[in-house]
C-alpha cells in the first residue's frame, strides 16, 4: 500500500474506504484534514473553500454543514447535481462528510439547533452519502447540536452495516456540543474508545491538546495509545475556533500532536468563516511533515 502523502489523485481515486484507512496509517502521522463549510461563501468568489485548502496542502477534505438531501457548495457551478464528486474532481482529494448523531435526550447545557435530517446521521442519510460516492464519513458534534457518544456508537453501527468496507469511519467528539456530561477532559475515556472501535470505527477523533479545557497532552496520548492497540487510526482536531490563531500558535498544536500520536490532523472551518486561514493549513504542514512534502503537496497536479 502506497503511503497517502505520496499518492497522486489517480491513485487516491482507486482507494476504498479500507484501502485509504492503510494508506494514512502507511504516511506515519503526516495527513492533514482541512475541514470546510460549502455552504458559505468562499473566501475568493472564483474558487471553492474546497479548492483552496487543497492549494495550501491539504490531503483530505471534509465537508461541514452538508445536507445530504440538498446538497449545497457555494461555488460549484458544473455538475451541481453530483457535487461530492465534483469537489473530488476540483480537488483531487478524497471528500468526506460531517453527520450529527443527534441525542433527543441529551441534558442540555445550552439552547440546541434543530438539523435537517440530511445533517443527521439517521439511517436514510447515511444510505443517501453512501449514494453519492463519499470516502469517509465523520460523526462529531457542531456547537449546540445535542450530540451524545452513546449516539455516535449507535451511528457508528448502522453506517458500517451501510458501508461494509467501502467508506471510511471517523468517529468522537471534538468539544461538548452543548451536552452536559461531555465536555473537557470528560469527553472522552477508554471505555468510548473501545465501543467506539468495537462498534467499527476506523478512527478516533480527539481534541487537541489545548483546544479543550483539560485536555492535555499527556491524556491525548493515552488514548492515542488505547486507540492503536485496538487498531484504529487517531484524528486530532481543531475544533475550537484555533485554526484561526497565530502562527505560533498553530506550530505548537501541530507539533503537540505529532508527539501525541495523531495519524491525521484535523484543522477546522472557522479560520475565516467556512475555512481555516489557508496560511496556518501550509504552516501546519510544515511543521509535521517538512517543507518537501508540504510543496509537493500544494504543486502536484491533480491531473497525475
């Protein structure tokens, strides 16, 4: 199996959803993630949010806020009708989704959003992503969404049923999303680790250390360790708004993660609104995998 930073997009393209997680695993801690938001505007009229992750180093592209039902990316004017496979011919890139696996019965620390079904990760909407040709699937929680770990392991269950080995699985809880109960250093333990996996999850994701009140790097790494030794990959995010720090701050998230474990690294969509501030993408990039295959990220064409 070729190693993820070092595949063209003809060789991305060929990956199933078991065949990329080997891939991340093979590029040992070097994937970055860039998290965008299709439905609002892009920074530069002229390019998605998309697109311009990708141009400042980007290997996996995920889609936040998307409605599987009606599907919306701001700056997407051919095939507007398969748009999932349009951002993968735009990027070049394997394009995932953000689904909500929303608890009715959460106890709410705040006033929680009402989501389409579409955004959820009910059963017809994950049959509906699996239809429209996604790589991976992410079941995380936005801002006062209601999301529970007992629903992420219940979404886990059914999306694997729908997607056998063909879709790739990340799973966990990037801040409380407004739940009582789940939140700093409590949003996560070995027991949902395990569940987690058990239930077919191909990666953990975690907060960062330090972009989550308790969250330490010395926590991070144990459950880096218990995720591993289950045979899951771990995705490390930026959740919290960080994406948009300063550059000192980035590089020293970016280099807290590579010592914790992290097989890919998150970076959020509210740099700017819909996208990381594409400048601290490429910083964090270099600062995990090196000038050399940060360029050759950014420059290799997507028709190779």
């Amino acid at each position: 199996m070729k190693r993820l930073i070092s595949c063209t997009t003809s060789e991305m393209q060929q990956l199933s959803g078991k065949d990329l997680k080997a891939s991340i695993q093979a590029s040992e801690g070097r994937v970055v993630l860039s998290e965008v938001i299709g439905t609002s505007q892009p920074m530069y009229p002229e390019v998605t949010n998309a697109e311009m992750a990708t141009a400042f180093g980007a290997d996996l592209i995920l889609m936040n806020i998307f409605d599987v039902f009606q599907p919306t990316v701001n700056g997407v004017t051919e095939n507007a009708d398969n748009i999932v496979d349009e951002i993968k011919r735009l990027t070049g890139r394997p394009v995932g989704i953000n689904l909500e696996p929303i608890d009715p019965h959460a106890k709410q620390l705040e006033d929680l959003s009402d989501l389409p079904i579409g955004r959820t990760a009910a059963e017809e909407s994950l049959k509906k992503a699996y239809e429209l040709g996604v790589d991976f699937v992410c079941f995380t929680g936005n801002p006062q969404t209601g999301v529970t770990n007992p629903e992420i392991e219940s979404a886990i269950k059914r999306a694997r049923e729908i997607f056998q080995e063909d879709v790739m699985i990340i799973a966990g809880k990037m801040h409380g999303a407004g739940v009582a109960g789940e939140k700093g250093g409590e949003i996560i333990t070995d027991e949902w680790i395990e569940k987690f996996i058990q239930a077919g999850a191909d990666v953990l994701l975690m907060p960062s250390p330090g972009t989550v009140p308790g969250i330490t790097v010395e926590h991070a790494s144990h459950w880096a360790k218990v995720a591993h030794k289950k045979g899951a990959l771990v995705m490390t995010t930026i959740g919290t708004s960080q994406e948009g720090a300063d550059q000192a701050t980035i590089r020293q998230i970016a280099l807290q993660n590579k010592m914790v474990g992290a097989d890919i690294h998150h970076l959020g969509d509210a740099g700017y609104t819909g996208l990381s501030i594409p400048e601290n993408i490429m910083d964090y990039s270099i600062v995990i995998r090196g000038k050399r295959h940060t360029y050759i990220r950014m420059a290799r064409s997507i028709n190779r």
